[in-house]
C-alpha cells in the first residue's frame, strides 16, 4: 500500500516533468506549464481508476498529487534554459516516468485482485496515456508511435514480468521492482542502443 | 444478453482489424499493432460504459475480448501485405464495425432503460469513439470529419431507427438488427455511391 | 442546485454554439455539426462528473441538455454564413463558456464539499476540457495552448477567486459570479488587449 503510494508519487513526479518539457517546447507561460505537467502526471493513473470504479480517482483523494506536479512544472519553467537538449532529456524522464508509472499500474490492479491480462493492460494504460495525451495537446507525434522503437512494447515485457514474478514469488513488493526495471531496461536500450522489433512494411511494387 | 455479448465481441473484433491496418499504415511493430488494436476496439464500448456507471467495463470483466483485439492484430500484422489497397480495405472493415458498434450501444442503453435519447447518443457514442481515438492517435483525418460523408449521420439515422424499431416491435432483437442494417446501407451507399447530406459552405464573397 | 443546473444548461448552450462554428470551418454536413457541438458542450462537465465519480453523468439523467446543443448547431448551420468573421466569433463565444462552465465546475465540486484544490482544478477542468476535445478532434490548435494568451490562466484565477469568495462569504451564489466574471474579464481582456504572461523562450544561443 505505501509502496503503492510512493509509486504514485514518483509517477506523477517524473511524468510532470515531462510535460513541463512539453510545455517549453511549445512556449507555453507559467500556468501553460503546470496545466500540461497535471495532465500529464495524473492522465494514466486516472484512465487506470475510473476504467477500474476506483474510488475515489488516486489524485481526488490526495490534493498533495497536483500540488506536485505544479512544483514539478515551476522548477523546469525556472531551469529549462539551462539543458544542453530538452528533447534528449524530455526523451530520458519519460523513460524513467514510464518505468515507474507501469509497475504503479500493474501493483494497483494486483491489489484488486483483477485477473492477469488485466494487470498487464492496466500497467500499460498507466504507463502510456498520460504521454500519450500529453503528446496529442501538445501537437507532438506520439512516442508511443515513434516507429522502430520499443516504447508499448517495454510497458508490455515489463507488465507480464511483473505479473510471472508476483505468482513465483507470491511477494508483490520484489514483483513491482521486476516490472519497472524490465520496463527501464528495454526503453533505455532502445533508446541508446536502437534495440527494436521489426516494424511492418508494406512489399514495394504495389499499395 | 447473448446476443448483446456477441455484438460486443463482434464490434470488438472487426475494429481491432481497422486498428491494426491503421497501425500498418504507421508502420509499427507487432506489439504496436496490439496497442493501436485495442485501443480502437475498447475505446467507443469503454466510453459507454463509464459515462453509463455500468460496472465492470465490458472488457474488464472479460479478459477475452481483449485476447481477440490482439489476435486481430496479429492476423493484420501478416496478412496486410496481401492486400491490394489497405486503405480501401479499412475504410469497409470500419463501415462494418460501425455497423455492429452501433447496435451494441443502443442494446446495452435499452438494456438499462435509458431514455430514448440517450440510448441514441450511446449508440454513436459506441460506434464512433473507438475509431475517433484510432484516427487521433495515429494523426489521421478522423473519419466522422471527412466531408461530405455519411458516418455520424450513418450512425445517427441506425440508432434511431433502432430505437423506433424496439418501440413498435417491442422486441429488442429485431429492433438491433434494423439498427445495424440501417446503419451499415448508409454508410455503405455514402462510400459506393457517394450519397451524402448537402454541407455548411461559406459564401463565395466574404469571409 | 437551481443555479448550478442554470449554469450547466448555460454552458452547454454557449459551448455547443463554439462547437458548431469549428464544425462548420471544417465543412461538414448539419449532423456533423451536431455532433461536434455535443461533444464540445458536455464534454468538460463529463471529465468533472467521471473524475468526481457524480451519477448520473450530468447530461444522461437530463436528455434536454443534448438536444439544446443540437438546437444550437442547427441554429449556427443556418446562420453561420451571416458572420462576418466566424473565427472572431468563436473566440468570443468560447470566452463566454469558459467563464459560464469554470464556475459550473467550481459549483458542483464545491457542492460535494471537496478540498479547495480539487475545486480548482474541476473548475479548470469543466471549462477547459470540451474546448480541448473540440479542437484535437478538429484538428485546430488547441486554444489553451495559444502562446501569450491567457486561456487557462483566466480559468484558473476565476477558480481560485471562487474559491476565495466562497470562503470569505460563506454564500456560494455570489462566489460564482465573482468566479465568472474574473475568467471573462482575464480572457477578454487577453482577446481585446493583448494581457498576457511571460511565455517561456529558450536563451537564443543554444539549443
């Protein structure tokens, strides 16, 4: 439950950042910059919550998740100058926001005892919406999008090894760390190293 | 009931297909396809289903219909390099998910005893959201924008007819089978024939 | 209540009204129109109502609610083509919803007695959110994203002004109006006179 909590707010942390970065990009002003960052922190844990009758949504009950975010929006405001690239480190956050926000997904819908392939859509969804809305306000092309890179695909390994690590060792505690890191691992190795699957092409001569 | 669960499944299905063919046309990787699959094929249902208060969601008590979202997609994934043009295939594929979302709105709306026109509203909501989501997601024009097209008019006129059907009928079966059939001649006249309502044009003059 | 429901009908109105003149600088057809109007008129109090977990959903327990949006996009499809600039209109309109649907907002969360930073944000929220769906799913820019404009700056002082005034009088009807007229003024004196904050530029330079 506390871990829960502290997922929650790391998430929200990461994610707010991210659509700080966002915001700079598009030369929002101050509250531009903390509306963004909010909808981005709290979008998939929300989706997660009202798709799963959670009451009340995790950032309703908690005023601390929003005030958050907003701090979150005023420090890159202040400091986003002062980075060698925004879009590099937009990139790296929203890897570590997508490794946190997964396993927080994933250990919210164990605890509803929700059945395995719903424990792995819920990690995806919070793992992955709210950049996704972020991108689509923002005018950005969606990273989840993002050809030739495992983006859905990490949220995806990084859930079901959650899940198999939570029925072998029955401890969610160690199962969490498992899913966020086998998230961490293959975004940040696509993201260094272009690990990725085979994307769909069409054959040339014809379509 | 059961023929509301296999129109869920239904719609579930053939808009997983449009999804994945979006996907194709944004080249993605497989597991791209699932995501894009399922978002599509969830999106329209899960909008009913939370603005309605039904609960569970359709998909979340039933882990299957996700399942088949990413068989779909995976179908899609090896076969659509066989197609001749997969923009035509997914304009016809997304006509027949219209035509079986719309009905599984207005069934479940009747179910619930909604007022009429709710379970109008819940009907387009149904047939329209998950390729809405689909379209804006992949930065594609949404299909109920194109103009000069029959689809939330399509829609529309399905529902209502269905509606007027279960009235004079008072038997839902029949009433969502004219609500398909309506649906699906409208929208497929409009993309053979190009039938269509006049649309708003400025004055040539000004403005 | 009595007011409340007043203001919900209000905003309704004056947002379908905007969402029917973005349809028609989109060309579609009078259902089109309906369609986009609806969606922009309830779209924000739907977000509020989910979010809050408010049964029913403020429009389905109220049929009357659509069909005042669908009476104001026949309204525009009929006379749009008399404006002599329908983008100013708009402009104007919007600012008009948003300072009748910040306050709907802050009502109701104020009416479930939650903490006055979740009254805030509903505020922004109820008023922000339809214009948002309007603009992704018409592919215009997104209004709160407008640099140099104030937009969710006027909605977020008018909250929080509401907020203020509802503590210090103790009387909430009064609150509200102070909560509108704040976002109006902010937001139409941002459109008339250019007030803005400062957006954030990155140092010329680099990057």
């Amino acid at each position: 439950m506390t871990a829960l909590l502290a997922l929650d707010y790391a998430s929200v942390f990461v994610f707010a950042l991210t659509g700080a970065l966002a915001a700079s990009r598009a030369q929002l002003d101050i509250v531009g910059f903390v509306f963004i960052a909010s909808l981005t922190a709290v979008g998939g844990g929300t989706v997660r919550d009202v798709v799963l009758d959670r009451n009340p949504v995790f950032w309703t009950g908690t005023p601390g998740f929003v005030l958050l975010a907003a701090a979150a929006a005023v420090l890159v405001f202040f400091t986003a100058h002062l980075m060698e690239s925004r879009h590099r480190m937009l990139l790296w956050l929203d890897a570590c926001a997508l490794a946190v926000a997964v396993p927080a997904g994933v250990g919210v819908a164990m605890m509803m005892s929700q059945p395995a392939v719903i424990v792995v859509i819920m990690g995806i969804a919070t793992g992955c919406f709210g950049g996704l809305m972020r991108d689509v306000v923002c005018n950005e092309v969606p990273m989840v999008l993002r050809q030739g890179e495992l983006y859905v695909t990490a949220a995806f390994a990084g859930a079901t090894a959650g899940v198999v690590a939570a029925h072998v060792a029955a401890v969610d505690l160690p199962a969490l760390l498992v899913c966020g890191a086998v998230t961490f691992l293959l975004r940040a190795g696509s993201l260094q190293f272009g690990w990725r699957l085979p994307v769909y092409r069409p054959r040339p001569p014809r379509n």
